[in-house]
C-alpha cells in the first residue's frame, strides 16, 4: 500500500500504562497461534478486541 497513513505508532509501554490507567483488562500473548484462537473464541462471545 502506497502512501497510506495508517495513524501514529504506539510502543507497548505507551498501550500497558494507557491501560492500566483507564482500568483496562489485557492480555499479552506469546504464541500467535494460540492468540487467533483465543480472539476468535472472545468475538463468538461478543466481545470488541483491540489488537495492537
């Protein structure tokens, strides 16, 4: 894709303390495999997953 802009870069210190400020639950996952599983299991259930 040329020229998009795909908004600003967060590092994950940035998204844990902005989490963490606004009582957020998160999960951090070390396997992708496992990752895709558990996000398609919570969007079964209807829940709204942020991926960053």
């Amino acid at each position: 894709m040329q020229r998009s802009y795909l908004g600003p870069e967060f590092s994950s210190r940035d998204n844990q303390r902005t989490m963490k400020k606004y009582k957020t639950p998160y999960h951090r996952c070390a396997d992708f495999d496992v990752l895709c599983r558990e996000v398609a299991t919570l969007f079964s259930e209807g829940n709204a997953i942020v991926w960053f």
